[in-house]
C-alpha cells in the first residue's frame, strides 16, 4: 500500500487530490441486514452503531490499499445524501409524505421529506460523532465529510410561512446555520468538506428549469441568493480547511434527473463561489461539453473531472479518460484538474446497480489513471 506522502507526489498536498472520489459507497449487506433489524425491534441502536463502526473500518481499510489519499465513511449511517443532515438541523422536520417520493428517469425513490418549522440553526447534529469515528479509522489520511449544499434545503424543503414569512430572513439564517456546522466540523478536526448540490445541474436542464418556473420561483433569483448564502456559509473559514462542492444530475439505482450542459451557471459556479473545488459530473453526454470550464479563472480553483461512472460496473478505457482529461486542459490547466468518479455509488441506501468489486476496480481505475496522467 502506498503512503500518504507518496501518494501526494502526484503534486496535491491540499484536497482536492489527484485521484478522488465523491463520498458515498455501496452499503455492505451486513449493514443493509442490521438495518432492517433496527427498523423491526429485532437490534438497538448500540449494536447497529458498532456493525456499522465495523463495517466503515473495514471500508476506509480498504480505500487505503487502492491508494486514496482522503477516505471517507462511505456515508454508510446514512438513508439519505441529504434528508439525513438536513431533518437534523434546528428548526427542520423530516417526515414520510402521502404522495410518492423523487422521480428520476425510469423510478421513483420512496416516500420521504423535509420541512422548515422553526428558526435555523445548527446545534446537537449527529454527524459530528459521524465525522470523529471517520478520523479516528483514518491515520494519517484526510478524513473527508461529505454533507449536502445549503441550496438543498430551500430546493428540497418546504417552509412553513409561519416559521419564515420573509424569504431573505431564510437564505440569511440558513447562512448562518451553515456557518456554524462548518466551524463545529473544523473544531472536530475535519479539513476537508465537501458540500453535495443537485440544485446547479437543475439549472441547466431547460425541462427542470422549466418546473422551476411552474412552481413560482424565478431560476435566475434562484441562482443568485443560492450563491450568496453558500458564500455567507463558507466566508471567513479556517485557512488550512478545504471546502469542495459536488454537483450531480442525479443518482439513484444508477438512474438520473437532469441533463444539459454547465454553461447556463458557469460564470456563477466558477467566479462567483467561494469553493476551492468542484466535483463536475462528466460520465456522459448529458453534462455536455468542457467549453464553460474557460470561466475558471482563479488559479487555486480545482476542478475535478467525473469522468469514471459511479452507474455501472464496467471500466473505462484508459486512453479515452486521457483523451478526455487533455480536452479539459484546453480550458484548464492540467495542474488545475483531477479525476474522480462523477457521483457517489450509493446517494441512497438502496445503491447503485453494481458489486461491491466491481465498485473498488473503479476507484482503483480512477488511482491508476491519475498517477499516469499526473505521475
């Protein structure tokens, strides 16, 4: 197995690395079955918390051995990539709606759901124990926390107009509240956050921005008090803390939501965000092309391609993802650019529709790749 520090020789001491990956990992069966046993009374929640203890050691072991420099805990305690960080933040309720649950392209998730019922504010949030049991497994890797964008609240969420009748008081707490989980992250020693956003790529679909407007809201306002309460949240962070966001079409049973290509929010994404890495979505054709990356202007602004799939099981040639990397670097320089699956592998519980091998050779592809391609 190679070290940390040999792994860095790639030329990336601060995340995001040269071979990266998004978060999210295929639920083994053995926490899938625990679970279940939770939800039935047959398992309390301290024998479930120590099978999953377990299973995220044996995990960030094994994201060791193929060469990740940052391990993550594959968010195995999570149902949810969102609902489950945002239901705990004060003045949020999550709950199981009578109507169906998200429709991607061929299915539709189960039913679940968040609501804005009182002030924002971020306090006794579960995750924090998440994030210390990660760094705990992790050595001397960059123990890396995943959570979702503020954005996700206000796109996912419903909000009681009588916990917020001014909307702009809503974007300034939620800031605030941000603000405030990343700061309790930091004191628990995480250096490395990544902020998961769907909203971005919504907004460069014509047919989503479509039901946008049909639901009142104007994308362009969207657009701009969304970049604007990301950058309260993360002003005046810590130095040595690296703040990435990752934004996706959707993904669910290696399904999707939305397609169209990044250049209707670029400019936004890549000037006007205060983020330190993007985690870009480039495993198919409906991300379009790499033309919009010419807005990346700021030379300390990483950008990670999503060039494996997260989708399926089978690998990637090798001399296309070069191909495609030394298209980027047309519009980015190749010290500016690193590779990454283009989602997690399981942003639900459900997962996507591959093996758990078939999972590793594909972050091994994505090492390997990286290190001809960066040395």
């Amino acid at each position: 197995m190679m070290s940390v520090q040999e792994t860095n020789l790639q030329g990336r001491v601060r995340p995001p690395f040269r071979a990266d990956q998004v978060g999210s990992l295929l639920r083994p069966e053995r926490v899938k079955e625990a679970r279940q046993k939770r939800l039935q009374g047959q398992l309390d929640e301290v024998a479930l918390r120590a099978i999953e203890d377990e299973e995220i050691t044996r995990l960030v072991a094994k994201q060791k051995e193929i060469g990740l420099t940052a391990v993550t805990d594959g968010e195995l305690r999570r149902s949810w990539w969102h609902f489950d960080f945002l239901e705990h933040l004060d003045g949020v309720q999550g709950y199981e709606p009578q109507v169906g649950g998200i429709q991607f392209h061929t299915v539709t998730t189960r039913p679940r759901a968040i609501r804005v019922v009182g002030k924002l504010g971020f306090s006794q949030h579960p995750m924090l124990d998440h994030f210390r049991f990660l760094q705990s497994v992790a050595g001397d890797h960059p123990a890396k926390m995943t959570i979702p964008s503020p954005s996700m609240l206000h796109f996912r969420g419903e909000i009681d107009p009588q916990a917020y009748p001014d909307e702009d008081q809503f974007f300034a707490d939620l800031g605030l509240a941000y603000k405030q989980a990343i700061q309790a992250f930091y004191d628990a020693g995480c250096r490395y956050l990544q902020l998961d956003d769907t909203a971005w790529a919504y907004l460069c679909s014509d047919e989503q921005r479509a039901q946008i407007v049909a639901k009142g809201w104007d994308p362009q306002r969207l657009e701009d008090k969304y970049a604007q309460t990301i950058n309260a949240a993360v002003q005046g962070r810590p130095s040595d803390l690296a703040i990435t966001m990752h934004i996706c079409r959707g993904n669910f049973r290696s399904t999707w939501i939305s397609s169209g290509g990044y250049e209707p929010v670029a400019e936004t994404l890549f000037q006007r965000l205060d983020i330190d890495g993007f985690f870009l979505e480039y495993d198919s054709d409906r991300a379009g092309g790499f033309e919009p990356l010419r807005f990346v202007e700021r030379k300390s602004l990483q950008i990670v391609l999503g060039l494996i799939t997260s989708k399926t099981g089978q690998l990637e040639s090798k001399d296309e993802v070069k191909r495609r990397i030394e298209e980027a670097s047309k519009f980015v320089p190749l010290e500016q650019l690193c590779l990454s699956p283009q989602c997690g592998f399981a942003s639900t519980e459900e997962g996507n529709l591959l093996t758990e091998d078939e999972q590793w050779a594909k972050l091994a592809h994505v090492v390997e790749i990286s290190r001809e391609v960066w040395g």
